[in-house]
C-alpha cells in the first residue's frame, strides 16, 4: 500500500511514542525480584505484551489468581514511576504531521488506563482515541485492538498504517491486515529509523518529487 492511501495511523504506546524504556525496566527488575523470577532463564521483558501475558511467561507455575495479583503488582510498581519518561523523537513533529495531513490517529497500548494515561501525560500526549488493554478480549499479538481502533476511526484495517517496536505488536498490526513501520530493527513492512523518517515518508508521499 502506498503511503499516500493511508487511511489513519495506529500508534503502540511503549518505546514508539513514548520512551519509558527505564521505567519499564525498573518495574520488572523490582517485581522479578519480588517473586523471585530466575533472572537466566528467560528474557525479563517480551516487549509490546500485557503484563499478564509476561507474568505467565515467567511464572508458569501461579495459579490463575496469583497470576492476576502479580500482574497487577507489575503495574503498580510502573503508575507513579514516570520521572524520566518523555515523548520518543519525533513524536511531536509525526503527530503534528498528521494532524497537517487530516489523518486521524490512535495509541493502541498492552498497558492498561491507568498506566498508558499517565505515560502520555508525561510525555504531553493527548490522543483523541486510546485503546487499552481494558478495551480488549486478547492483547497482542492479537489484532483485537487495532481492528477496534481502525473502526472507531472509521477505517479500512487494510488501509490504516501501525507504528510497532516489538514483534508482538507488528504481528497483531500485520494480523488486523494493516501495513507495519517497525522500529528498532524489528522486522516490518517497513523500517524505520525514528519517528522523524516516518514523518518524511508521509510528507514525501503527499507531495512526490519529480
């Protein structure tokens, strides 16, 4: 799909939008410790995934209770801790881009209201629609959330652009049919460097050079 037929932009929350990188690192080094998570075993954090999903990976043993509690604990530890986090480069110039372009645009986020309110609040964000994972049956991977948000902006999945930085969210953007910019060398339909480029890219497909 050529960028100029983009209907709307689908934006991951964590590590695109935003950069929380420290704070999401914090909070699960605090929580590993906690319930005592052997740290070799496994990858602490599976980046673009719900708390649960993450807890599950590395405590397979909790029941289904204990799984919620610790999730919940999880993000807990992340709600007040925003000190350093801020908006991605490029975030402002790629919103206000699209705001140029007419282009409607969502944060479609794992975290859950709390959390991704006050991420963007930090980062001085304010997106007109934000799909969380209260909105959802099944986050990422799953396309849920992002074919929830195309039709709440009343677009085409087919024809919406997802912004990822974890294969977890590209395959859930590439599942709902979408195109995919990846960032951080995820591997996507796209890649791209920073949310400047992407800004470029748009800007270039709505006036071609000759």
């Amino acid at each position: 799909m050529e960028l100029s037929r983009v209907q709307a932009v689908l934006l991951d929350m964590d590590g695109t939008l935003v950069d929380s990188d420290a704070a999401v690192e914090r909070a699960w080094l605090t929580w590993a410790s906690e319930y005592r998570v052997n740290m070799g075993s496994a990858p602490l954090i599976a980046h673009g995934m719900p708390a649960l999903n993450n807890v599950r990976r590395l405590r397979p043993d909790l029941s289904e209770t204990e799984a919620a509690a610790a999730a919940q604990r999880q993000l807990e530890l992340q709600y007040e801790d925003v000190a350093d986090v801020t908006a991605a480069p490029g975030a402002a110039e790629l919103l206000g881009e699209l705001d140029r372009l007419g282009l409607p645009w969502a944060v479609v986020t794992s975290a859950d209201p709390p959390l991704a309110r006050t991420r963007l609040a930090a980062a001085g964000i304010r997106p007109a629609l934000l799909v969380t994972i209260d909105d959802v049956r099944a986050g990422k991977p799953d396309p849920e959330g992002y074919l929830l948000a195309a039709r709440k902006l009343g677009a085409d999945p087919r024809r919406c652009l997802v912004v990822e930085d974890a294969a977890a969210g590209v395959a859930a953007g590439r599942a709902a049919g979408a195109v995919v910019a990846g960032l951080r060398g995820v591997d996507a339909d796209i890649q791209i460097a920073d949310l400047h480029q992407l800004t470029e890219l748009l800007d270039q497909a709505e006036n071609p050079r000759t």
